[in-house]
C-alpha cells in the first residue's frame, strides 16, 4: 500500500465519556419505566384478586358519565 492511497485515523477509544453517558441515561430511563410498569401489573394482579372473591358485600355507586353499565 503507497503512501497516497493510505490515510491515517486516531482510533476511537470504546468507552469515552459520551458513550459512558448515554448508557447511564439508557438504564436510568428503562428503570422507572420497569418501576412504573411494576405498579401497573402490581394494581391488576390485585384487581384480579378483588374480583373474584366470591363474598362482595361493598355497594359500588358510580354515578358518572363514563360508567360501563349505564353504556350498555
């Protein structure tokens, strides 16, 4: 290989700063979406549980406009 066809580059260090901060961002970022997704599935598996239990002596009065039953 001649001198003319040849370039000369400085190798990219793998783990600079900026690299370094985005993939804390990327973790920090993942973990309160796992942390919220947690609450969510949290609040269904407790759903769940509450609506089939088989003795519900609580009355539900829901007068809002949005309610399923009065929309069906």
């Amino acid at each position: 290989m001649t001198l003319s066809t040849s370039y000369r580059y400085n190798e990219r260090r793998v783990f600079d700063i900026k690299t370094l901060i985005e993939a804390i961002r990327l973790i920090i970022i993942n973990s309160i979406l796992a942390f919220i997704f947690l609450f969510l599935i949290l609040e269904e598996v407790d759903w769940a549980i509450f609506s089939f239990r088989g003795r519900l002596n609580d009355k539900i009065i829901d007068n809002t406009s949005w309610n399923f039953k009065k929309i069906i």
